[in-house]
C-alpha cells in the first residue's frame, strides 16, 4: 500500500494503478462503515485509492473541525489489511492554497435538510470531492447511505457536469443496538451512547409504521418525534418525510420517502435516515451515459 501527500506524487502514483480505480473519499477516523465502502470497491475495481482529509470547507465556524477525531497510523493499519492500493492523505494547503476561489455548488438538492442547518456545508463537500475526483481520477466512488443527502448530492453534481464517474452507495452500518456507526460517536460519553439510540429506534418506529400500512407524511413524522420525546438528554433539530428524488417535504399520502433526522445528545450532532418505499435500503448507483 502505497501513501501520499502531494499532488505530484499522487499523480505519479496513479498513473501506475489498473483500471477501473475505486475512490473512497473519507476524513478518517476509520469504522467498519469506511471499511464497507473500501470492500465494495475492492470487490468491483481493480485498484482501490481512499482518501483522508478533514476538509475544513465544510464545517461552520462553530462546528467541531478543530476536535473532530484524527489518526492517521490506525486508519493506515486498517486500510493496509482491506488490500487498499493508494492511500492519499492531502493538507489543508494542498487542498486550498492562498488566493483559492473557486466552488462548486448543487443547488436545489442542497437547500433542505443539512442544507438548511448547516449553511455552506454542501458547497465545502461538493467543492473538495470535485478536487479529489480531479486529482484521482477514478471510474468509480462510494459514499455511504448514513449520509443520504451527501450521496444524492454527490450523484447530482456528477451527473450535471459530466464527470464520468460512477457514483456507488452502501447501506449504513450499525452498533449491534442500531446506532450508526461515526467518527462523531467517539463524542459521547457512556450515558449519552445509550441515549443516542433513540436515533434508530425513532427511525424505525416511522419504518414499521409504514410497513404496517401508516402513508401519511405528518404521521410518519409525530411517530419520530414521539419516540425522541421520551429521551431526555435528545434535543431534536429537524425531523424529515421528503421525497426521495427532491428531498423536499412531503405532505399527504407518500407512495416513498427519505426518513431523517438530525438530534443533539448534549453537545454532539448526530444524524441518521432510513428509506421506506422504494423497495432498497441504500439510493440507487448512479451509471454514466456512455
Ligand atoms: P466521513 O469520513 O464521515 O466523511 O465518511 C466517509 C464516507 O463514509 C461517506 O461516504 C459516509 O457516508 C460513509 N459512512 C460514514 N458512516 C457510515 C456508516 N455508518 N455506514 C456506511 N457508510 C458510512
């Protein structure tokens, strides 16, 4: 395995690599989700390149870019024994010299949801993944589910400038009690982990509701909402039934939906969703014409 900085040695790196090149974008801190996403592209591709970069442009001033959690030998030790070719481990410097000025913005998928609580998050996670999609040039890339409006962004923003890349979603792994697995749970203290639960169990009351034959929007929101009620230490930010190709809310009856939350445990913001509806648990892959 093989593990670079620089754009040059990158470049140089692979140019080496047989096609097609799987891209795992991460900020580290690895999990078995990361891990999934790097077993799919190493099962589908014939080399695998994943990159680790805490992308400052995607955090708010106030949120928690300087604590989020690095460490970059565990995260290597990892990749090394998933068979992973190329690891690319960029600095902030590389990634925005001085006088950087360019964006790249999605615009309407980027308006609920993250988007409207976190202003100028998208444009961060849009702007870096363009670049590291430039400077790796792969034929495939793998986002995960745990992040839906990121992977439907991310497929958005391929598809509307031609970037010939396939966009890959995997399904969210789990705790064994449901919470999802994030960098952001190493935050929480052992009576918030338990709390952080309600997360899942709201989601899924919403699923089984539906399942059950429950199609109102409204509906399937009180049950998420009534289920984080019962949890002291969960302060609810938003709660969301949106339609899976719009992200927007949904009112009256729904034939499919995005189920998502965003809810604080004390001081740590966590998010989830489940899809209902659309007969899969992950969003489609995204395939390029051509
Ligand atoms: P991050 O390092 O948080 O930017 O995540 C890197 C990639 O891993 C993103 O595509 C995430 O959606 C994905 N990911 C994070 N957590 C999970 C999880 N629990 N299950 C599946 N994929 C995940």
């Amino acid at each position: 395995m093989q593990v670079v900085t620089t754009l040059e040695e990158l470049r140089r790196a692979r140019r080496n690599l047989a096609e097609p090149v799987g891209f795992v974008p991460t900020m580290g801190y690895l999990h078995e989700g990361h891990l999934s996403l790097v077993r799919m592209a190493r099962e589908e591709c014939a080399s695998v390149v994943v990159s680790i970069f805490v992308n400052p442009t995607q955090f708010g001033p106030h949120e928690d870019y300087q604590q989020y959690p690095r460490d970059i030998p565990r995260d290597l030790a990892l990749l090394e024994k998933e068979g992973v070719d190329l690891v690319w481990t960029p600095t902030p410097d590389i990634m925005y010299p001085e006088d950087f000025q360019t964006w790249v913005t999605v615009e309407q998928l980027t308006v609920p949801l993250e988007g409207k609580h976190r202003p100028g998050h998208f444009r961060g996670v849009t702007t870096v993944v363009t670049k590291l999609f430039n400077a790796v040039q792969p034929q495939r890339a793998y986002f995960g589910q745990k992040d839906a409006q990121q992977a439907r962004v991310i497929q958005q923003m391929v598809r509307d400038l031609n970037m010939p890349i396939a966009i890959i979603v995997g399904p969210t792994i789990r705790e064994p009690d449901g919470l999802a697995l994030s960098s952001r749970n190493t935050y929480l203290n052992p009576q918030e982990r338990r709390a952080a639960t309600v997360l899942y169990r709201a989601l899924q009351a919403a699923k089984d509701a539906f399942e059950r034959g429950e199609r109102d929007a409204e509906t399937l929101r009180r049950i998420m909402r009534e289920v984080l009620t019962q949890e002291p230490l969960a302060r609810v930010q938003y709660v969301s039934c949106a339609h899976p190709d719009t992200l927007e809310e949904l009112e009256g009856p729904v034939e499919a939906a995005l189920l998502s939350l965003a809810v604080f445990i004390g001081k740590t913001r966590l998010i989830d969703n489940m899809l209902v509806g659309l007969g899969r648990d992950t969003w489609p892959p995204y395939i390029p014409e051509g």
